[in-house]
C-alpha cells in the first residue's frame, strides 16, 4: 500500500532537482567567461514507481523526479579538429615571425641594404673604367668594396643573432612544453580519483581539455582516452602524455657550429636522449626556422666567395698602374693566397679552397669562414699604389714584309702584355720600340698603353661580372658558388623567394586563422554558456521548484486537516 506520505517525498524530489538545476544554470552563467569551460547540464529522470492496487487491478504511481547526473556539452570532433589545425597555425606563425625579422635585415628598401652596397660597388668600377688612373675613382673603388664586404659581414652577425634566438624561443617554448605536460598527467590523475566512485569531473576536464589546447600549438598531437577516463597523446609516435605519468623534452648538449658561428642544439626526449620532431606546431617552426636561417648565411657566404674567386681571377688580369708592381694582386682577400671554388677530397660539397703560397698549404672552409676572408687586400697609399687598370691585352706579331709570325710548328705568335720570353719563329724579324729582334731573340715584355690615365678595360670586365652569367663571361670559367648566374640574378632570386614565403606564410596563417575561428564558433555552439537559454532554464526550475513548494504545502495541509481535525469525537 503506498504510503500516507509519498506524495511529500514526490515533491521534495522535484525541489531538489529543480534546486540541481538552478544552481547548474548559476554555475553556467558565472562561468560563461572562463577559458575553456563547457556548459553543463543535469540529467534527470523519473524515479521508479511504486505498485499500489486499484479496483481495477494493480497500477503503478510515480514518486517524482531525480538527477541521473551532471554533464558538460562537448563535441570531440570539433576538438580533434581545432587540435589538428592549432598546430598548423602556430607553426605558419612563428614561421611568419622569422621571415619579418630576415626581412628587416635584408632591407634592399632603404640604403643600407646590400643590394645598394652591390650597385655602388659596380658603380665604382663603371666610373673606373671611364679614368682608371683618376685618384679618386681608385678610392671609390676601395671604398665601396671594403663597404660591401662590412655589409655581407653585419647581415652575417644579425642572421647569427636571430639564429640565436630562435634558440633561445625554442628554449623557452620546451620549457612551457613541459609544464603543460605535467599538468596533464596531474590532471588525469585527479580525474581518476574523482570519478572512481561515479560521477563525472567535469571542471576537471575542462581544465585538462584547455591544456590540451594549448599542447596542441606546439606540435601535432593525436588524443586517446581510456576507459577510467585518463588522456594518452602521441605526437609522431611519440606518448608524450600516458595516463598517470609522461615524458619531457629537452634542449640537448651544445654542438658549436664552426661554419655558421653559432651554438646549435637538438631537441630530445629527456628520458630516453632520443631525437624529437613534432611535425607541425611551434617547436617545428622554431627548428625550421633556424634551417632557413643559415641558408642565408649560405647566401652571404657563396656571394662572398664569388668576389674571392671569380672577382679576384678577373682583378688579376689587369696591369697595375705602375706597370708589374701592382699586378697579378687580389683586390679581395690576402695577397699570399689563391682562391678558388672546389670539392675537397672526398666531399661532394663545394667549399672555398684558400693555398697558402708561402706554406704551400691548403685549407677549405664555408660559411662565416669564407665570409671572414672578404676583406679588401691593400689600402690606396699612392697613386700607383692598387692595381685596377689594364686588361691583358694581346696583339699578333708580323714580319717587316707584313706577313703573320709563326713559331716552328707553324702556329702565329701573339705576344701578350705580361708575357716574357717569347722566341721567333724562323726567319723572323720585328722591330719594338727601335729594337729590332730576330731568330732566336728573345721578345720584350710589352707594356700597356695607359693613355695618359690609365687604360680601365679590365674594370669594364669586372664590372660586368655583376650582370654576366657564367657562359657570358667571354673566359673559361670552373664552377662558382653562384651558380651559372649573374651575382645580381642570384642575390635578387634570394630575395624574390624570402618575399614569396613571407606572402604564402601569411597568406596560410590567415587561413589557419580562419578555420580556427570556424571550428571556435563550432565548439562554441555546443559548448558555449548563452545566456538567452541559461535564463530560460533558470525561468523554467524556478517555476517548477515553486510548484513543487506550492504543492509541498497543499499536501501539508491535508495532512494537518487528517491528523489533527480528523475523528475529534469522543476526545
């Protein structure tokens, strides 16, 4: 039989429901602010019935409401994807970072840039070429060469720097890598002590899912959950979170990095010392971003070695003012050594050869190496002091009759303006200078016609080096650190690319941005307190816990009226 006082339990069931309600819409609402909370909700149901008879037959009457339990809304595909592109984004964006500060060093848009110290510096051997023995033209040419070489050195010492840093970024990222683990882990555990006698965390997980959030940023991740409720994330095969415990990373031991000047550093696996590559995120762009830096210390280095081979080969053609005393010299470079541009043995890299003359030694370096070989050879301490002016120049031989020379082998002669020693073929004769030689005399060395000041032909060669690819050149040339193209092609190709990856990096950020915003408003919309449906529920418990009240107090008064009206006769 059911009891005289059920209908009270059936009521204050429906109070305290409607109380777990109302105090989840307060919760819900003064958290509507909160990094990474989700809306929560109470789960309720009927309770079971009692069995009570009728006239009829046996019936079954409620006995109210309960709360199943209390959940949060989430949606774990969403999540999946806004993980999956947040490591996209943070890797377009710290790319982006990079590209802006190589493009601040590489500034061609002002007057400090290198492709300004270039053309000043072919300017100056055009302005040569017109007055080769002018004074102040063979300054401008020292001037401007020794100012290309500090430029190629100070854009060298920033990309140095900025490879530093990104050190020293990626430092500090592994740093907040590590904290955001060890959250994790703790956060598991939490969750599993809290919901191992039922019931779910769900401000927990919240929290844990905001981590999660933020881990996703600096690498890619791939998320799995157990059935006690704890997350295990991999990154490249990698458990970097499992369960209860987890793994750290790690910068590891210094490895200094002669060719390029700088400290480098691997990122391991702090327990196990093995190599780390998350693929995507922050860290990847970070260790990118040191690979694309010395590509521009490359750069530097290969248009630096360019000017100690090609420019020097070219330079050392001409004839020096003075005549032999100031030829066969490197305009950059030290004078004791010859540069060329090969494969030490055994390497399939090219690398700047310097043989030491006075040693007899070889030596092969790259990078910042090369780079601090690029130094102009001698200062202007007179007139004839440097050696820019002539070309070799060669002129063909004839006989008083008018008929070409030819050695004993039938070939012409040519006698050229630094040879010495030349023999005449039989039965020849020539007059130079008044001096007659005949068979068997040796020829004079000729020297170059100066014009009075100075015959510039050779600065008009080296001049052209700077437009001319390799098969222009009119000479034999090896191969070059520049590759077949003209330095000012190669420098511009550089700079061309740095501006396209600048303009794709933004431009993909902007889309990762976007679709970020999209999968927001996607989480948003399941996840997300809005306001207009929280007051609504809030509207609906407070009806339904007055009711509840209001029928609470009927059913106490029909009780009062039953226990104590009730059957007074006889008292």
């Amino acid at each position: 039989m059911r009891s005289t006082f059920a209908g009270l339990n059936t009521m204050l069931s429906g109070i305290q429901t409607y109380s777990l309600g109302l105090d989840t819409v307060g919760h819900n609402i003064t958290n509507a602010n909160t990094p990474g909370f989700s809306r929560q909700s109470v789960d309720v149901a009927a309770t079971p019935a009692s069995k009570i008879y009728t006239s009829f037959g046996p019936a079954y009457a409620g006995n109210g409401v309960g709360g199943l339990s209390i959940n949060r809304a989430r949606d774990g595909y969403a999540d999946k994807q806004y993980w999956r592109e947040a490591s996209s984004k943070g890797y377009y964006e710290t790319q982006l970072k990079n590209y802006n500060k190589v493009e601040e060093i590489f500034n061609d848009s002002s007057d400090n840039g290198l492709q300004q110290a270039m053309t000043e510096f072919y300017k100056s051997w055009v302005d040569l070429s017109a007055n080769a023995s002018t004074t102040a033209n063979r300054t401008a040419v020292i001037q401007k060469g020794r100012s290309l070489a500090e430029r190629i050195d100070l854009f060298t010492e920033q990309v140095q720097e900025q490879i530093n840093a990104e050190y020293e970024d990626l430092r500090l990222n592994v740093d907040k890598v590590n904290t955001i683990t060890d959250g994790i882990v703790a956060l598991n555990k939490s969750i599993l002590t809290m919901e191992a006698t039922g019931g779910n965390a769900n401000d927990i997980r919240d929290q844990r899912d905001l981590l999660v959030d933020q881990l996703s940023a600096f690498m890619n991740i791939n998320l799995y959950e157990d059935s006690q409720g704890m997350y295990t994330i991999v990154s490249n095969g990698t458990s970097i979170v499992n369960g209860a415990s987890g793994l750290h990373l790690q910068l590891g031991n210094r490895i200094d990095n002669e060719e390029y000047g700088v400290t480098d550093y691997t990122l391991q696996i702090k327990e196990t010392g093995t190599l780390f590559n998350g693929l995507e995120g922050i860290l990847k762009g970070n260790l990118d971003n040191i690979a694309e830096d010395k590509g521009y210390i490359d750069t530097l280095s290969n248009i630096a070695c360019f000017m100690l081979t090609t420019l020097n080969d070219q330079h050392k053609t001409g004839v020096g003012i003075d005549g032999g005393a100031t030829t066969g010299l490197n305009f950059y470079g030290d004078q004791d050594y010859v540069y060329t541009w090969e494969k030490p043995a055994g390497s399939e890299q090219y690398s700047l050869k310097i043989h030491d003359n006075v040693a007899g030694t070889d030596t092969f370096v790259r990078g910042v190496k090369a780079i601090a070989e690029l130094h102009v050879a001698n200062n202007l301490t007179a007139p004839g002091g440097e050696q820019y002016v002539a070309a070799r120049t060669y002129q063909q031989l004839f006989n008083d009759n008018g008929t070409p020379l030819i050695d004993k082998d039938g070939n012409y002669i040519y006698q050229d303006s630094k040879a010495t020693g030349k023999i005449l073929g039989k039965d020849c004769s020539i007059t130079i200078d008044g001096t007659t030689y005949k068979e068997g005399d040796p020829l004079p060395t000729m020297k170059p016609d100066l014009n009075g000041t100075g015959d510039g032909s050779n600065a008009t060669l080296i001049s052209t080096l700077f437009n001319l690819k390799k098969d222009e050149t009119g000479r034999p040339v090896g191969e070059r650190s520049i590759g077949d193209v003209s330095v000012n092609t190669y420098y511009n190709a550089i700079m061309t690319g740095l501006g396209i990856k600048t303009q794709t990096t933004d431009s993909n950020l902007d889309y990762e941005e976007s679709m970020l915003e999209q999968i927001n408003t996607w989480r948003e919309s399941t996840s997300g307190v809005n306001w207009n449906e929280e007051l609504t529920y809030m509207i609906t418990f407070q009806t339904g816990y007055s009711a509840c009240s209001r029928c609470l107090t009927t059913m106490d008064e029909m009780l009062d009226r039953l226990i104590n009206s009730t059957g007074v006769v006889g008292r």
